[in-house]
C-alpha cells in the first residue's frame, strides 16, 4: 500500500504575495499540481493534501482534479507538525507514506519511481532524495557515509559553519514505512532557530534511514521566494522547447518564447521569436507561427501562419494566413484558407472556406459563407446597448470598403454591398444593396465662393 502526503500548508512568507506558495503558478499549472503529478506513475492508494494557509482557497482550486483527501494543519508549526495531522487520517494504514513538499515542482515522475523502488528493496525505514548542490544556501544539510545510510539532517539556520560546507542537501522528498513514521512523530521538539517541529528530525530517530542523490540536481529546486520561481520556470519552459525540438518543431529563437505543458504541435511547425502559447494549443505540420505572437486555448491547422497576432479560444483551419495585427477572440471559427489581415477582429463568428477579411474590421456575432470577401473597414454592428444580434453573409458576396452592417441582419449569397453603406434592411441573394447619401457636385462652388 502506499499513501502519498504533499505538504501545502504554509504560507510562503518570502513570495510577499496574496497568492498561497503552492498555488503560484509555472508553465500553466500550480506548484502543488506539479508536485502532486510527479507521483502521477505510482497509482498511490490514497493522496492526502496537508492545507493550512488559505485551505479553503488551495482546496476549492484542486478538489476537481479529484480523489484527494484534505487535511488540515492549524496553526502551521512546521513540517513536522504537518505530518502529525495524519495520524488520525492513516489510523491503521499498513505501508509506504510518500511525503513531497509542495514547492519542488520539476520533479520527474522516474526519480520518484526511482525513490520508491530503493526504499522498498534496502528495507529501510526511510529513504530521502538528496542533491549536491553548488550553492546549497537555505537547504537542510544531509549527513550521510559511504553506503547511503543517513545519520541526520540539519537545516541551514541551524549548521555550524563547519556543517555548512557539506554540499549534500534534502530535497523534502521522502518515503517512509509509515508505521515508523507513525512511532517516532510524537516525540518532535522544538529545539531549533525557527522553534518548530521539523520532519526532517525523524530521519535520525528511524533506525534505518538511506538517501537516493539525484543526477539533475535542478529536479529538486525547492520554490521559496520569486527569484527560485523565476529560475524554475526558465528551467521548465527549456523543458518543454527541448522536448518539442525532438519531435520536430523549430524555435528560431528559443529563449525568447514560452510554451504550457498542454500544448501539442505537428512536424515542421516553425516557431518565430517571442511567440507565446498558452493553456491548451494544437497546431498542426507546417505551421508558422510569430513573430510577436499570443496564442491561448486555440487551435491551428497546418500550413496556417500567424503574424504579430493574438488568438484567444479560437479555431483555425488549414491554409489560413492571419495578421499582422489580427485580434481573434472567443468562438473565432475561421475555415480553410481563410485569410485575416491588419487590424482585424474577429469574435463569435463563423467564416467559410476562403472567405477574406483583409483590413480594419470588426466581425462579432456574425456567420460568412465561403468566399465572401470583407471589404476595408467593414464593420458588423453587433450590439444594440441591451443585446449582441447576429449578421449573416452568404457565400461569394462582397462588401464594399468601410461598409456597417447593423444586427441583425441577413445578406445573401452572391450580394454586394455598395462602399460606405449603412445597411439594415436584408439583403437578396445576387441583389446590390446602397445605403449611403447620394453624391452631390457644384461645379464651379469655388469661384462663386468668391
Ligand atoms: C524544507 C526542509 C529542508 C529542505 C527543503 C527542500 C524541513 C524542516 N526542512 O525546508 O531540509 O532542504 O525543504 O526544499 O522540512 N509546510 C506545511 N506546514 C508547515 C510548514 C511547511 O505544510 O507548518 C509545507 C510548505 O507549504 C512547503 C513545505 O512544507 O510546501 C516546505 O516548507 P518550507 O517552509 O518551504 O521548508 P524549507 O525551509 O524550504
Ligand atoms: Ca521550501
């Protein structure tokens, strides 16, 4: 059997933010989701959350991914402390408790594998992850000999100078034989600079405690302030660029853009710098997308190039060419080989295969044909001050430059609107619609002037 405990009850004194530590976010998702799925492989049989800080807040935003069970630490006496509250939770439990911190996010789910697997072949009684770290500053210091066996661990505030130079440092990661653990919590002190009760106590009252040093020492950078959540997102975000490179997709200048981990991209995508996709993305082969780019939930075909743009919750077919400078909002449903310029907008609205909209417009709440083409400035006038009404064109129809389309309102298939129109009333398949001031023209004005 085996539980796993993550630790998020602390505040995170030293983010200075509103925000609990383990809900700030990296790459797209929180530091607790990422602590909790780097045990994602190991099927636990119970996952228990230790909430303190803000537990109401931490607990609404993780109870939908589900099967966890909240425990609550108040007030927040340490690490230790927070272990203590399981003993009720886990009365008569039998086997391994797998304890993460919720503040080491980049994790892998192997070396926690790797973790397990050793503590449950060496029979100990705890086995912790351990890193040498060059600049091993705020880490508890691990006193190990040669063979792994663990004697004790000492936070940073309170090693001598000499225990400072030992480089060897706890990752906040252990898997204990629960019953031990059980066994030697309640005798904790607070004998220490912070007057806490540490978990990391234990190791030195458990008969048998190993360590497992990892080989990527940045797997176990712990988040304590914003400089560390800097330095893990750049680490993560490398990740993420290094692992779609091996599958095939081109970052021209790759520090300069930032992906999520829920982003999916086909061969031969080419990524121009400082392009930025965000939550869930698609884009299909041969895509282009960037320079100077935001794409956030969208989808994109393959071959589509996309400018200087920003697409939000939108989707986009095959063959498309947006920008520079389109804005596609919510719902934009833009089919194949569509093309959307300069100065464009396009929200809530569907538009057929082929259909142009090539400079200065706002299509909202409208539905186009295929082939129709959206002349200069043509504007769909959506709103009424109370309600959003719908426009549709049907295919093959044109509208002239700086055209407003007042919803709602129906135009047919084949139809052209006259530049400048206002119009409002439908318009028939195959019709011309006008609605502007006739010209007028007086010729010889000036000199009559005088
Ligand atoms: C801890 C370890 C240190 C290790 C480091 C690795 C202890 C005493 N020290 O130090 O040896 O090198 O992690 O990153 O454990 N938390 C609670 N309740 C509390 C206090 C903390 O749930 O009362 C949670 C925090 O939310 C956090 C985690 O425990 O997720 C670690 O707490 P933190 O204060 O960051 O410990 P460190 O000082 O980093
Ligand atoms: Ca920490």
């Amino acid at each position: 059997m085996l539980a796993v405990a993550v630790l998020a009850a602390g505040k995170g004194t030293r983010m200075k933010s509103a925000l609990p530590k383990v809900l700030q976010p990296l790459a797209g998702a929180t530091l607790v989701e990422r602590v909790l799925a780097s045990a994602g492989n190991l099927k636990p049989e119970r996952r228990l959350l230790i909430v303190g800080h803000q537990a109401k807040r931490v607990e609404q935003q993780l109870a939908p991914l589900g099967g966890l069970e909240f425990v609550l630490q108040q007030p927040q006496n340490g690490t230790g402390h927070a272990v203590q509250q399981l003993i009720p939770s886990l009365q008569g439990f039998e086997g391994e408790l797998l304890v993460l911190n919720g503040d080491v996010p980049l994790l892998r789910r192997e070396t926690v594998d790797a973790l397990v697997q050793q503590h449950r072949a060496s029979g100990a009684d705890v086995t912790l992850l351990t890193a040498r770290l060059e600049n091993p500053t705020g880490y508890g210091r691990v006193f190990a000999d040669a063979d792994g066996q663990v004697s004790s661990i000492i936070e940073h505030r309170d090693c001598t100078n000499e225990q400072h130079s030992n480089n060897l440092t706890n990752a906040g990661i252990y898997c204990f034989n629960w019953t031990a653990l059980a066994n030697v919590l309640p005798k904790l002190s607070t004998d220490n600079d912070q007057g806490e009760l540490y978990l990391t106590d234990t190791v030195a009252m458990l008969p048998k405690a190993m360590h497992l040093e990892v080989a990527d020492a940045d797997e176990v950078n712990g988040i304590n302030n914003r400089r560390q959540l800097a330095q893990c997102e750049a680490l993560l975000q490398q990740r993420l660029r290094h692992h779609w490179m091996d599958e095939g997709v081109t970052f021209v200048d790759p520090e300069s853009c930032t992906l999520s981990e829920g982003c999916r991209f086909g061969r031969d995508v080419v990524i121009e710098p400082q392009t930025h996709f965000r939550g869930r993305c698609v884009v299909g082969d041969n895509s282009r997308i960037g320079p100077g780019s935001l794409i956030e939930d969208a989808s994109v075909g393959t071959n589509v190039s996309v400018v200087h743009s920003v697409v939000r919750e939108a989707n986009i077919g095959n063959d498309v060419a947006i920008g520079p400078f389109a804005h596609l909002r919510p719902a934009a449903d833009v089919g194949d080989g569509c093309r959307i310029g300069n100065f464009v907008e396009v929200k809530k609205s569907q538009l057929g295969a082929g259909t142009k909209v090539n400079h200065l417009s706002y299509i909202g709440d409208a539905q186009l044909g295929e082939k129709v083409n959206v002349g200069a400035g043509t504007i769909t006038a959506n709103y009424d001050g109370l309600n959003k009404h719908r426009t549709v064109i049907g295919s093959n129809s044109k509208t002239g430059a700086n055209s407003v389309l007042v919803a709602p309102i129906n135009v047919g298939e084949r139809a052209t609107i006259g530049a400048g129109s206002t119009i409002t009333k439908d318009v028939a398949d195959g019709a011309l619609a006008i609605g502007r001031a006739r010209q007028m023209t007086k010729d010889g004005w000036a000199e009559r002037k005088g």
